[in-house]
C-alpha cells in the first residue's frame, strides 16, 4: 500500500466478497398457491407445499407409481398422470438451492427465495380421509394451508408485479401447480439481485426513472460512457449491455467481475449514490463520500476523461438514473467493517500503550 494512503483494503475485492453469488447449476420453479390463498403462509413459515395427501410417503414406498396411487385414491381426478408429474417435480426436481417464486392473490407479488432442503417433511395435518372430513373443513375456513407435503424455504425478497419484466407475465400465467422458470432465469436473477456474480461475471443494473419519454440521445450517450470507463479498466471497446426501453427502464452491464465492480466503483463517483428499490428511493451520502475518497487516492489509476465525466453525468441526470442497490449495500458492508477493525486496533494499540 502507498505511503500516505488512508485505505488499509483493497476495496475491489472487499465489495466483490460482499455482492451475492449465483450458482449457474441451479434450478427455477414457480409453485402455485391455490389462487394466492396459501400466499402468507407460505411466506410467513418459510416453506412450500403440495396437496394431494392421500399420496403418503410410505405409500411412495411401496413400489406402487405415483399415477397408480393417484388412480387408487383420487377416483375423479382425470389427470393422474400430471399429478404425478407434478408430485414428483416437488418430491424429486426441486431441490435444495434452487430458486422457488410463489404468487400472490392476482399474482401483485411474486416472492423469491432459495429451497434449503433436498428432503421434504410431511406436517401433523390431516390425509383428507372421511374420518378427517370436519377438521379439513375448519383450516381451508381459516385460511390454513393443508398440503402435508413441505420444503424449506430461506425467503430473498417480494417482487412487485410493476417491477417485473413483462416477459415474466408469460411464467406468472402458467396454471401448473408447479412450472420450470428456467427459461426464465436471467429475467430472475435481475429481479432478484440488481448486482450479482455469477461464473466470474459480475452482472450490474442502472434502473431508469424518467417517467417521460427517454430521449435517444440521452441513452446513447449513457451507454457509450458505460462501454468508455469500462475500457479504462478492460482495454477493450466492447461491453455486454441489456436495455429495456420502456420508460421507466433499465440498463444490465455485463463482464469480468473486477471490470464491472470497478466501473461501478468511478461511476457512482461521478453521478453520486442515488439508490431506487421497490419500496422506497434514498441518496446514500456516506457511500459516495467514502468512494470519492477512495478515486481521489488513485487519481492516476485509470483517470476518467473530462468529457467522459461530464457525459455520464449530464445523460445519467437526464434518464434519471439510480445506481444498483447491492452495489451500494455491499460498500456500506465494507464500510462498516472497516470501522470495526479500525476501532478492534485502535483498542489494541491502547493496551500496548498502557
């Protein structure tokens, strides 16, 4: 480390350990809630389920298929075979790590979250026998879910229909009780995560907030001062950019991990550090005077250009653009850290002083 300088980390990979990882094995489902019924409950106890009861474990062990077993107890049901498709996407395709989506009532919130159990439990409720007839009756009047087959689930975030893709519609509209959202997992992970890492590539959101029609001017300036920082740190012209136009929009930056984090790291030194999230928009003073600090130190490390500057500042005020709100949580976890340390040495040095 330089003589003089303040930082005692290297900044770039501290904000990297702090971002989210997403595995690329991983699977994606959207598990219905009976028409957004079970919705609360699933979310509130942290699990998923499916019904069809009668479809016991000890029964699945019995070397009787699925289909046969559904046949033998569910004599009206007209679809045996995609019972037992659907039974066993839970019991077998969903496993742990994977991504799960349920909606809510009308599908106005879908809430993410990651399964964390490749088993599944059954819960102390009734197998809708006749003898069970009343007590079913008293927890679908209480709004109770019945399904006795569970899995875990560690909630992420709800995801607000207005927020979304509108090619995550097409997964919302699926009647299955269970869907492969694999096709749509990049549309996911965005939503999921405004940054995040994944294989080496870190991928980072700009959200666009203008509420008016966004200029081409505006945008095309935007993104050539992305593709221009970037080549500052990469050397090269070219940057993998997502842009969805409607207004408000969005701009998806895609490379190495430590190109993108330290493009991010000059941008929010120049356009500030205003956050957007579902809920709620801040200006997050702290992060940007810690990053201004940080880029005033390495002045000669990868000087942005005035023109550059004054572009990706004009346009960026213009589209009013917000900076990925993981971006800025991981700094203030760095941040906060550091303090921490700073604050263990200190305490250590006044022992050795005494």
């Amino acid at each position: 480390m330089t003589k003089g300088r303040s930082f005692k980390i290297n900044l770039i990979e501290e904000i990297i350990k702090e971002l989210p990882k997403v595995d690329s094995n991983i699977n994606y489902w959207l598990v219905r809630t009976n028409g957004g019924e079970y919705y609360e409950e699933f979310v509130n106890e942290n699990f998923i389920g499916i019904g069809w009861n009668k479809i016991t474990r000890e029964r699945i062990k019995d070397n009787i298929s699925i289909e046969d077993l559904v046949r033998e107890n569910y004599k009206k049901e007209s679809r045996p075979r995609y019972v037992e498709t659907q039974i066993l996407r839970f019991i077998e395709g969903i496993k742990k790590g994977d991504v799960v989506l349920v909606p809510s009532k009308n599908s106005r919130y879908l809430h993410c979250g990651y399964v964390i159990s490749d088993d599944y439990y059954e819960a102390d409720l009734p197998i809708n026998d006749e003898s069970a007839f009343e007590q079913l009756f008293e927890l679908e009047e209480e709004g109770i879910c019945p399904y006795r087959k569970r899995k875990w689930v560690k909630w992420i975030k709800p995801l607000s229909k207005d927020q979304l893709d509108p090619k995550l519609y097409l997964l919302v509209y699926s009647h299955h009780t269970i869907t492969s959202a694999n096709d749509y997992k990049d549309l996911i992970n965005r939503a999921m995560f405004d940054m995040y890492i994944q294989d080496e590539k870190c991928y980072a959101t700009f959200q666009i907030e203008r509420a008016e029609n966004i200029e081409a001017r505006s945008l095309v300036t935007f993104l050539n001062s992305l593709i221009e920082v970037n080549k500052i740190k990469s050397g090269k012209d070219d940057l993998e950019i997502k842009i969805s136009v409607q207004s408000p929009g969005l701009t998806e930056i895609i490379d190495n991990l430590y190109n993108i984090v330290w493009t991010c790291v000059v941008i929010l030194s120049i356009i500030g550090g205003k956050v957007k999230t579902p809920f709620f928009q801040f200006e997050s003073g702290g992060v940007v005077g810690y990053i201004e600090k940080y880029i005033k130190e390495r002045k000669n490390e990868g000087k942005v250009p005035d023109n550059i500057r004054e572009d990706l500042k004009s346009s960026s005020e213009e589209l009013k653009m917000t900076q990925p709100s993981e971006f800025v949580k991981a700094i203030e976890k760095v941040q906060k850290k550091e303090k921490v340390k700073e604050f263990e040495n200190t305490g250590e040095q006044e022992e050795k002083n005494d």
